[in-house]
C-alpha cells in the first residue's frame, strides 16, 4: 500500500460540519458547536470537513467564525458541485436554511461547470474568511460536465493559490482514473461503515494502491451504530433521518441486533459502539482517514477512542463474516 503524497490532515479523525451547524440534522446551537469545534483543535484535530450546501453556508460561516486569527493551524476540506445560486444543472433536491425538504425552498443543483465552480470558491473562500482551502473536493459529478473541464479548473485554482490539493467525493473508480489523466488526487470521500461497504473493495484498495487518502463517511450510518440499545426517538421534519428508511423501527432493530452480535470485540479492545465502529473503518486496508459527525465534545471524546486501535487479523476475519451475514439486512441508501 502506498502512502498518501499530497498533504492530508495528520489526525485520523476528521470532525464533519454537516451535523454541527444542525442542518437536516434537528436544529442548532451555535455555542456547543463552537465549543466542541474549540474540543477538537485541543485534542489534536485538525481536519474540518465542510461544504457550501451545509445549511447553505452556515457551516462554512461557522469554521471561518472559529478560524480567525488561527486558520493557519486548521486542514479545510471543502466541496463544490451542489448549488442553490442557478436554474442550471441536475435538480437534486429542495431544501432551506433550517433544513427541511420541501418545495418552497431552495433548489439544489448538481452543477460543475467552470464559471459556477468559480463563483462557489469565491463564495466558500469568502464565508471561511480565508484566501485559500486546504483541500477542494468535487462533491457529487452533475454527469454532463466533461471531467478534463473540471479537472483544468481545479488546476487554476491550484495555480492560483486558492486551495492547496484536489480531491473527489461519490464517484467510481473509473471517474477517478479519468480525473486522473488530467490533474493528481489528493482524496476520495466516500461513504464507509459497518453496513456500507461498497467502497471497502473498490475504491478503498484503488486508493490504496495509487498512493490517494481515503476518507470514509457516515461511519455510524448516521447515528444508527452509535448504541446498541435500538432508540425510539421520533425525529422532527427538518431531520434527514425522518425519510430515511434506514431509521424504521424494523430497521435499528436489526442494527442493534449486529451490535450486539459485535460486543464480544467491542469489549475486546474497550470501545463504545461509536468508537469501535470508527475503528473498524479506519482498520480497512486504504482508508487514511475517518469523518465524525460529533456534535458535542463526549461524542467527540468517544469517537477519538478509536485512533490507534489495531484490530487483529483473526478478528477482522471474524467481523466481516458477521457483516456478511447481515448484509441483507441493510440494502445500500444514498443518504
């Protein structure tokens, strides 16, 4: 496996901003977001993954509030390619500021044409209160957008001096090897979990192979493998997980069923559900990096548990033939 060359964050864990500024998530609290977002840079974070569509900027106003005066000491992944600021593009949902999916508001758009690429760096770059971002990634391909185009502009940005490495989110393998043809990859995020293993075997060992980070997300499937005792909570309509169907009664039933089949290595290496599924993730051959969606600092504390934990080969061969057995049970979700 070769390792990483582009410069990527040194702690494992990444802290997301997608469920701390509360968007689709439920509602906002600015101050324990600030605090926890204060908890990660003590303990050692020090890469945030955010994007433009993330409460349509809040996320990215809130690391540039907390950012200033040490943005220097802060790894900022970034995305483009979904907007709200056009007619063009693939429609791909409706949604407003507090989060709810309704039409009524905003227009989400798959979109990655150059001058729209343009105007989200200027925006991003203006609400981080920042003159470049560590790391640029393509959030999801509008499938029209010819990939040499997207690749070229990344590399102007690069040329001048606007974000440091390019990466790549939800894509195939074969879009990575066409991007590949034009400009380096720095990373591939990708959605990676316990119940979600697609891109274990596929674009986890590309990565691996090629020297790319990989960065693994919604490793708790949401929330859904933080606890093993199956929860009851009813979302409020400006959560995503009120349409999920990941999230039916029937379903964390059998999430916490798996659970419990996992304590017995959960004990092993003394770790939380939450923990020992982050480690878990960060055990599989390629990925370099995890992203937690901690909202509150012992969410954070719990999800640091798992750097450094190595799981043994026997357990790890023991693990996937549960997985395997459950696999059913969770047929694969986009969000």
């Amino acid at each position: 496996m070769k390792k990483p060359s582009a410069v990527l964050p040194i702690c494992p864990v990444i802290l997301g901003t997608w469920a701390l500024c509360g968007w689709m998530r439920g509602g906002f609290d600015r101050s324990e977001a600030l605090r926890t977002l204060s908890a990660a840079v003590d303990r050692g974070v020090d890469g945030f993954d955010t994007a433009p569509v993330y409460g349509l900027g809040a996320a990215e106003c809130l690391l540039g509030e907390f950012s200033r005066g040490f943005r220097h000491r802060l790894y900022i992944a970034d995305k483009c390619g979904m907007v709200w600021h056009t007619d063009a593009g693939k429609r791909a949902f409706y949604a407003d500021e507090n989060g709810t999916r309704r039409a009524g508001g905003h227009c989400v758009r798959l979109h990655l044409h150059p001058e729209s690429m343009r105007f989200e760096l200027e925006q991003s770059l203006r609400r981080l209160q920042s003159d470049y971002i560590d790391l640029y990634q393509i959030h999801w391909y509008d499938g029209v957008t010819p990939w040499d185009d997207i690749m070229e502009t990344m590399l102007r940005f690069r040329d001048e001096g606007k974000i440091r490495e390019i990466g790549v989110c939800n894509v195939s393998t074969e879009k990575m090897l066409r991007c590949l043809k034009t400009a380096p990859l720095a990373s591939d995020q990708e959605r990676l979990s316990l119940i979600d293993r697609k891109a274990e075997k596929n674009n986890a060992a590309f990565c691996a192979r090629r020297g790319i980070g990989f960065l693994a997300y919604s490793p708790l499937s949401f929330g859904l493998l933080a606890e093993e005792t199956p929860s009851d909570t009813v979302f409020g309509g400006s959560d995503v997980r009120t349409l999920s169907p990941r999230f039916s009664i029937e379903n964390r039933q059998k999430a916490a069923a798996l659970l419990g089949e996992l304590r017995p290595f959960r004990e092993k290496y003394a770790l939380s559900c939450a923990a020992f599924a982050l480690a878990w993730v960060l055990n599989v051959p390629g990925v370099t990096h995890v992203i937690s969606g901690a909202r509150r600092i012992g969410q954070l504390d719990e999800d640091l548990k798992a750097v450094g934990v190595r799981l043994t080969q026997t357990d790890r061969n023991q693990i996937d033939g549960i997985l395997k057995n459950r696999e059913k049970d969770f047929p694969s979700v986009r969000h």
